[in-house]
C-alpha cells in the first residue's frame, strides 16, 4: 500500500445556518483546507463528496456542492451517499491504484432544513418498520435500552459521556452544544427518550468539511508532520435491530480489528456516537482502554453536521497528531441505525 | 491503472420491465446480484466487498437504501460502498468496485446498480420543485432537446437521423430478451408518428422509465484464472467532471466527455475508437445523444457524428456497432443504466452477448455513461484479451 | 434582519409510494391481514420475524415460514410522549419497542400501546391488538398491549374490512411527507430580491469577467467566491430551444405547446432557462432577441419574470452566441 497522509482540513459549522446554503458552506470548508495544505486546488488530483440528497429535501445535492469545489477543466471526480469519511475511503482506494496522488474530500449537510430524525426513519426497512415512523432516536434509545439493561450499566454513565462531551467542546470554536457542566446537573434534566436526555442526543448541527490527503512524497512537501492513515477499514452490520446484538457493535470491532487498532497505542480517540451510550458500545467494540482520551473535541455530541460527522473526526485526530500534540489515534465513523456500519482509521504520524 | 490486472468474472441483469410488481427492492437486486455470483461460480460468501450505486433516494422513498439491502446483497460483516453520481452512477459504481481490486485490496467484489422507478415516478423524482429554484417545467427532455438544436445547427444534420438510431436500438432489443422495450413494427414511419413531445424529440427517439438492476463480479488475475467461463479484462477505467454552468460551457460536446475519453482510451492503447473497439455500449437516452456522442468520444470528427449514423455504421451489422443491446433507449432504470453499458460491453468481448453478439476482431469494447447535465462521465475499455 | 430568504418546502411523492413486497412480505402481510404473524427459519434455524427473503449473514434464499405468536416478550422499549400526526397510527403516548413474538428468535420493531411507561419493562409480556379492518399493512397489527399474567392472547377478530379476500398481498401503498423549510443562501437570495425589484442581478468572478446569472455564490470554474454584483440586461438571446408538448409536469408549466429557450442575457456569460411567449412556437429562432416581461406584482422569487418576449430586433449573428449553445 502507498503512504498516504492527511495535509489539510478545515470546517465550517454553524447551529442552524440561517444565511448560507449548502454550497456556500462548502466555499470556505474547502478553501480552509487547500489553505491548510498550502496546497493549489489544480495540484489536487481527484474530488469526492460524501452528502445525502434526504437532507435538502430535493434530489442531486451534490451537484451544485461541485460548484463549490471548483471542476473546471474538467477533474476526476465522485460522490457517495455517505458520510464523506466513506468519500475519504473511496480516495484512499483511488490513490492505492496510482492513478491519483492527491485528493480533496468534503462532506456538507444542513440537518436543520427539514427534520432529521424523522428524514431518518427512511433508512429503516421501507416495508415494515419505516411506515410506522420511529425516529432515529427513538431507534437509538431501543438500543440504549437493550445496552443498559444486558451490561447492568446505569444512566448516570451515560451522563457522565454528556458531560464530559459538552465541556470537552468548550474549547472547541465548532462545537455549537458546549457547556460547563456535571454529570448530576446532566442527571437532574428530563428523560425525553427513555433512557436518553437531550443531552445525550446530538445537537442539530448544519455544516460542511473538507480534507486535502496525499501520497507520502507530496504529503512531505506540504506539511512538516503528516498524519498518515496507517489502516482505515470499514464494515456493515444488518440492519433489522431484532438481527442484531444491540449490546455491541459487531462491524466497529470487525473494522477496528482490520485497521489495527491495537497494533500501537492509542492517544485518542475520536468517535462518531451520536448518542452517549453510542460512545460506551464503541469503546468496548474498538478495544480502548479506560486511559484513551476520547472525543476532546466535545464528538458529535457537540457538533453533528450529518455526512461531514465522520469525516470530521478523522480531521480532529489528524490536526493532534499533525500539531505533534500525540502521535497516534483512531478515528471512527458510523452511519445507519444504531451504529449499522462503520469505518475505523487508524492515523499516526512517523516519529 | 492499478498495478493488480482486473477482470469482469461475472454479469448477471434482471429482466428490465415498467414496473416489477413480483419483488420487493431485495428481490430485484438479489435476482441480478444471484445471476452474476452464479455465472462466477460463486455464491455471496465468496465475495470480499460490495458495492452498491442507483440514483436518487427520492425514486424510491428510502434514505441510503444500500443500508435496508446491506445483508440481502451478503455485505453482512464486510465493506460496503454506495455510490451515486447522478445518471453516470451505474459506471461510475462499476469504476469505483474494479479499482477495489485494482489496487489490491479486495480479490472478489460484487456490484449492483438499480432503480425501482415504479415505487414513484421517475419524471417527479428527478423533477422535484425546490423553493427559490426556476422550475425545470419541462423534465428532463426539456433540459437536453434544446441542446440536440443547438447540435442539430452546429452540424447541419438532418433532421431524421435520430429517428434512424431510435429505430436502429429498438430493432437491437429485439434480439435482447432482457430489454424493456421489445417494438416487433418499429420502423422509421413508427417514429415519425410517435408523438412530439419536446420539439425535435417525439416519443420513440425517448427511454422508457424502467425497473431493473445489474450486478457485475469482479475479481483479480488470480481469481480470473479459477472462474469457470471467459471474463473481460478492464483495460482501462476513467471518470471526468465539470461545473453544470459556467461561462462558456461547451454543453453540447462537454470537454469532460473528450478528456474522460482521452484518458481512457490512452490507459488501453486506443488510438483510434472506431477501427480499435468491435461495439460500444453507450449512454444514449435520447436518440440524438448517439451521433453527439460519436463526435464527443472521438469515432469520427466534429460535425460527423450524424454521418456516421446515417451511414449504418453504428447498426449491428455495420463497422462499429454501438448499443448492439439496445441500449438506453430500450431500458432505462436510471441507476442501473450505466452499468448495464459496463457489462453489456464485457458480455461482448467475453462472447457472451447472445443475438446482440458482434462479430469480435479486436476483442475491445466501450462502456460508457453519462449524467446530470452532460456533466459526469465515467469509462471503461474491456478486452477479451490480458490488459499490455 | 436575516438575509437569506426561507421557504417552506414540502416532499411528497403524491399519493404515496407503491411499493410491491415479494414473497417473505407477501406471507408477512398476508398473515398480518389474516391475523397471524408469520416468520421465517434463517440458516442457523433461527426464526426470524418479519421473515427475510434471504439469511442476513450468509445471504441464502429462505423460503421455510412459521407461524409464532401470537404473545411476545419486550426485549426493548422507548416512550413516545407525543404522537406525531400524519406519521404515527396511534394518537396517544405509547411505547417503540422490540417486541420477541413466542416461537420467533429475533424481535420486531413495532408499538405497544401502554398506559403509562411505567406498564412497560424488558421481559414484559404482550399480545397483539388487532385492527378490526386489516388491509395487508403493518399496523393491522395496530399495537402489542400488555398481557396480564397468566392470561393467553385472545385469537385475532375476523377482518371486518369490507373488501377483505384471501388473495396474497403483493404491493403496499407508503405515504412520505416531509416539511423542510428551505433557505435560498446569499447570493441567491440577493437575485431574488432584485427581481423583486424588476432587476437582473448577476455575480462576477474575480478572477476573470465572467457573469454568472443567476449568481451561486462561486466561481464554479475555481471554486472562488463571488461577491461583486453586476446587474444585467433585461434583454438577451435565444441561444437554443424546444418546443414542448408534454402536459402537466409542473403546476407552474404554461399551456402546451411553449417554448422552453436557453436565454444569453445582456452582460450576462451564463445561459438563462426560460420560457419564451408572445410569438407562435414554429416562428421561435436561435438567435431571436428577446426581452423579459414581469409578472404585475414582482416579489423575490424566480415566479416574477413570467417570460420572454421577442424584441422585434434582427436576431443576432450565429457566430455571437455560438459558444453559449
């Protein structure tokens, strides 16, 4: 396999963005990251996406996100309906052939247009589960109940994840759902779905993201400490949730396995648990142990601009490991219901 | 091109019809999913990764829909990948599953492309009314018959010519018994009497709406060396694209398409596509996009293209026949439609291509696909010999 | 004030989508509608419900169903405290559970129909309620309701809709509607506004004199952003057209047969979709000069030209407005 580094990133994140539209979030997401690679646009030699039509409320979203991009002559390009760190997976592979060396990758949505955990439910079997409208968190809090009851966990740990999450996004400039605040005060709040409290369900966040990657020689050139993807693997669960053991993740620890997670030390950890006992499953299905540091940037439970999500989580490990703040981590990925499919990337810098 | 020499080991399509009310969404990519894995001799526990592409959610009213498919298709504990770039999905989806094996990471991998355009109705899924946005009133025929005048002026063609290749592909059905449009009296007469529905484009020079899906295996050298049948060797693999609108854009001959094609045809050795290739399968959903493609991709020069069409050149007994299968015009289920052009090609150079089959003398094949407004291209050379 | 104009959108495919079962959801909702629910054996003999074509780990054809039920256990619950109409069935609080129907060795995501949360407990036990009128859906079952202990679930109502029948079901009807409120972004939402001023406004790109109208907030040549606005002229060029005589794709479409033109406007580099009227279909030309006619009370929206006149002026040479077509 060839070297290929992580070299810029940059993101544009906003609560509920009342002026921009999708495309003029994506502008400055992927101006930041050519600037962060100090890296010409027409240097970068393939494009993708990674964004969900669902989210705008009309179909070919991404199109126009080209507009953003810059395309002109013409480049080698594509899209997934998926979060973009799917997209970034796709440029790896692009990259592993040798026909490409570099590749700009963003992903961007505005969940707050419609209403997204209802859109949601439409990833749910069309025939027998989807006409019955359960939302995504409603979905998510079944899962939260199979989990604390088989694991004898209490819902003050899954407080103690809102907690830490929410001060954790104090310092960070994108986070839109940051607070100083105890795990009892989090206790004190209403369940609104059981078990789950507001404050363990992910904000609605709009957004976009951009990262610049490439081969080893022209990472070199660009950045003084790369942060290389050392194993990036993805897998996908079933989606029935009575298929499923709920109190795991099977396909998080089948990716982790794969990535190498535990072939080194793992500084940190970013995780895309969009809900808190979401973090807890993925601790134990990705094999950390309690002295990782996980989600300093406060995760998805403080920032949430679905299918950037992932694709941010990888660009917040890169950028510590990249400022030689660790050396190496794991970043993670997940959509579907209830953690159905997952991505881990194992990312290190060489010294 | 990836140093891991790739090859189709497997196609496999569904019967494309209007509606397929006998399945659910499972069923129908199961059944060209089944029929690939089968021609592999393989079944899904042999296949490392899948990959899946359609376009728009909104056909089918299911948000990521290769999430509900993901076990029908045998992904349960391997990657899976989903891929939409508008109406050039179908190749690009085949494009991103043999680089998978390309660059060595996947020996087996399987993909599927599909539209179950019967769920809804495909003119009101790709026609949605945004807020703020000029209405596109007239579909999607609207969108691309005034650019078949702007051509028609440019190169002085007659105005029959795409009448000839509507006739031309629905007489290719015939021999296709997959097709969704099987027309027995199609005839230039027919055509002319069709309805005109987007002055110059009557009925018959349009694509049905179809139901329908392709699965193609593809599997590395080691792999091709084991599968029981002939495979189709990938010789080259490209995808190009461009703004929708910007000043100066060359909409009717796209700069992505010729440079999408350059760069194709120079990772096979192809130096001139009309002598080197025995067939193209080509994205052509109205009639007049076969000879607008002919000029794009290069088999004739700028202003020719009709010329060639008129000359029977392109018709199955002609010197480079292009949709022997039919084509676009006689199937249509978006999302499948490009890589239904991918495999067609591959069933040709594998001599697997039935009454379609041409005559093979290099062994080559074009695949070809197109989308959103003639923005996204995606290519792939097929050979029935080991890639130089 | 915010900027950005906001729309309400709504995404309906009208009258629902059709969706057509196969075979495991065919018996699946057939013996919904005949009030028994029917599962299938995967693989490993696991019985699985609502049956699969197709094993969800080694993706093998199924095709062995069983009957379970009809009592179940919850191995899962969440409340919903308000239902939400037009998307739930029911119209008061009740419980999404994962609900393990007797005999059956997954759980179905479904509803029990409790009181109070407190009703519900993982290990509780259920039977189903059945819907008087069952029509092959998946709220014939129209909830799991608690089952005292010791009690057996009572056998299904005879279907009393009226144009019950033993055929198998093969397709459902799935309504979807969802509400976006939409907003148009910067750029756009300045061209609008300026149309509701009888204006064209268009964005320059910085890097080269290209006028793009309507403006995207980029240059989407670089990617650049656009921020000097350039008004354009009200007259332009038929670049290409068609004629258009399909009916009803839009409620906004005019009467057939019209004129659907890309329209090069004065000062503007990027081609214009509009329609082109006050003139016969055959006499529409490439090149024909054309000027916009508004509505009478122009607001921001893409409604307030209401289309292109021609001007009467010679049209213009070919070789002006080649490259825009």
């Amino acid at each position: 396999m060839r070297d290929v580094a992580v070299i810029g990133f940059a993101q544009v994140i906003s609560a509920r963005e009342r002026e921009r539209n999708e495309v003029e979030l994506i502008i400055p997401a992927v101006r930041g990251a050519l600037a962060d690679a100090g890296i010409a646009r027409s240097e970068v030699d393939f494009t993708i996406s990674g964004s969900c039509d669902y989210l705008s409320g009309g179909p070919f979203t991404f199109v126009s996100g080209l507009d953003a991009a810059g395309a002109w002559p013409p480049v080698k390009e594509s899209h997934v309906e998926m979060d973009a760190a799917w997209a970034l997976y796709e440029a790896w592979v692009a990259i592993q052939t040798g026909d490409v060396d570099s590749a700009l990758i963003y992903g961007f949505g505005k969940s707050s247009l419609g209403d997204l955990h209802e859109i949601m439910t439409l990833q749910t079997d069309p025939y027998t589960v989807a006409p019955l409208w359960p939302s995504m968190v409603d979905l998510a809090a079944l899962q939260a109940s199979v989990f604390l009851a088989a694991t004898g966990r209490s819902d003050a740990e899954l407080a103690a994840v809102a907690a830490r999450s929410r001060r954790a996004a104090l310092a960070n400039p994108y986070a839109v759902a940051a607070e100083d605040v105890a795990e009892d005060a989090l206790l004190a709040r209403p369940v609104t779905h059981a078990p789950l409290r507001d404050a363990d369900i992910a904000p609605i966040t709009d957004g976009a993201a951009a990262m610049i990657i490439a081969v080893r020689d022209v990472a070199e050139r660009h950045c003084e400490r790369p942060a290389y993807l050392r194993g990036i693997e993805h897998r996908v669960d079933p989606q029935g949730l009575g298929l499923r053991d709920l109190t795991t993740s099977t396909s998080a620890t089948l990716a982790a396995h794969a990535a190498g997670v535990a072939d080194g030390p793992v500084e940190v950890a970013e995780l895309h648990a969009q809900f808190s006992h979401e973090e807890l499953i993925l601790r134990e299905a990705l094999g950390l142990g309690d002295d990782v540091e996980v989600n300093p940037s406060g995760g998805a439970l403080g920032a949430n601009p679905v299918m950037a999500t992932g694709l941010i989580r990888i660009g917040e490990v890169a950028t510590r490991i990249r400022s030689g703040a660790v050396r190496r981590g794991v970043a993670h990925a997940a959509q579907g219901p209830c953690l159905q499919q997952n991505l881990v990337c194992v990312l290190e810098a060489d010294r | 091109m990836g140093s891991v020499r790739t090859a189709v080991v497997g196609v496999g399509q569904t019967r494309h019809v209007a509606a397929r009310h006998d399945v659910s969404m499972a069923g129908l990519v199961r059944e060209a999913a089944r029929e690939a894995l089968d021609d592999a001799g393989m079944d899904f526990g042999d296949v490392d990764a899948v990959v899946i592409g359609k376009a728009p959610d909104m056909f089918e009213g299911v948000v990521m829909p290769e999430l509900y498919l993901a076990d029908a298709l045998g992904a349960t504990g391997k990657p899976m990948l989903r891929v939409h770039t508008a109406g050039s999905v179908g190749g690009s989806t085949a494009i991103v599953a043999a680089k998978l094996v390309m660059a060595g990471i996947h020996e087996r991998v399987l993909t599927v492309a599909f539209e179950k355009q019967s769920e809804s109705n495909a003119t009101w899924g790709l026609t949605v009314e945004m807020p703020f946005s000029a209405p596109l009133v007239a579909g999607a025929g609207g969108y691309f018959a005034p650019l078949i005048r702007a051509y028609i002026r440019r190169s002085g063609a007659p105005s029959h010519i795409g009448h000839l290749v509507a006739v031309k592909d629905r007489r290719n059905a015939l021999r296709n018994p997959k097709a969704h449009l099987h027309l027995p009296d199609i005839d230039l007469k027919a055509v002319e009497e069709s309805f005109l529905l987007w002055e110059p484009l009557r009925y018959l020079d349009t694509c049905p709406s179809s139901d329908g899906a392709m699965a193609l295996v593809l599997g590395s050298e080691d792999v091709a060396a084991t599968v029981p049948g002939p495979v189709a060797w990938i010789h080259g693999t490209a995808m190009r694209s461009e703004p929708t609108m910007f000043a100066g854009r060359d909409q009717v001959n796209p700069r992505a398409g010729r440079e999408c094609a350059a760069d194709v045809y120079a990772q096979a050795g192809v130096t001139d596509p009309r002598r080197d290739f025995d067939c193209a399968e080509v994205y052509v959903p109205f009639s007049w996009y076969e000879p607008m493609w002919l000029e794009n991709l290069g088999f004739c020069a700028q202003g020719e293209g009709w010329k060639l069409t008129e000359s029977g050149a392109t018709a199955l007994d002609g010197d480079i026949p292009w949709n022997p299968s039919g084509g676009v015009l006689s199937s249509n289920p978006i999302g499948a439609s490009g890589m239904i052009r991918f495999g067609e090609a591959a069933q040709q150079v594998r001599g697997r291509a039935g009454d379609c089959q041409v005559p093979l003398h290099t062994g080559r094949a074009l695949g070809h696909a197109y989308g959103g407004g003639s923005q996204f291209f995606s290519m792939w050379v097929v050979g029935a010999e080991l890639p130089a | 004030m915010s900027e950005a104009l906001v729309e309400h959108h709504v995404l309906e495919y009208p009258g629902g989508y059709t969706r057509s079962v196969g075979p495991a959801l065919s018996r699946y909702l057939s013996g919904l509608r005949d009030g028994v629910i029917v599962g299938v054996r995967g693989a490993d003999g696991r019985v699985l419900v609502p049956p699969t074509e197709y094993d969800p780990v080694t993706a093998a054809d199924l095709d062995d169903y069983v009957e379970v039920g009809p009592a179940g256990t919850v191995v899962a619950w969440t409340w919903v405290a308000e239902p939400r109409p037009g998307k739930h069935h029911l119209d008061r609080s009740f419980a999404f559970a994962l609900v393990r129907p007797d005999g059956a060795d997954t759980a179905m995501v479904h509803v029990v129909d409790a009181r109070r949360p407190d009703e519900l407990a993982i290990g509780a036990r259920v039977a189903p309620r059945w819907a008087a009128e069952r029509h092959g859906y998946v709220t014939d079952l129209e909830a799991w309701v608690p089952l005292p202990e010791g009690q057996a679930a009572s056998p299904a109502p005879p279907n009393a809709a009226a144009d019950a029948s033993d055929e198998a079901i093969t397709g459902i009807v799935t309504p979807i509607r969802l509400e976006y409120d939409i907003n148009a972004g910067i750029a756009a939402s300045k061209y609008l506004r300026a149309l509701g001023e009888r204006r064209i406004v268009g964005q320059r790109a910085v890097d080269s004199d290209q006028v793009y109208v309507p403006p995207r907030g980029s240059d989407p040549t670089s990617g650049a952003p656009t921020e000097v606005e350039v008004e354009v002229g009200q007259k332009g060029t038929v670049t290409t057209y068609c004629v258009v005589n399909i009916p009803g794709l839009s409620e906004n479409a005019p009467e057939i047969p019209y004129v659907c033109a890309q329209i090069l406007l004065d000062g503007s580099n990027t081609p214009w979709f509009g329609l082109v009227h006050g003139v016969a279909p055959d006499d529409v030309r490439m090149g024909m000069r054309v000027g916009a006619v508004w509505v009478d009370d122009p607001g921001p929206n893409a409604g307030s030209i209401k289309w292109f006149e021609p001007t009467g002026a010679p049209d213009a040479p070919y070789e002006e407005y080649k490259d825009y077509a």
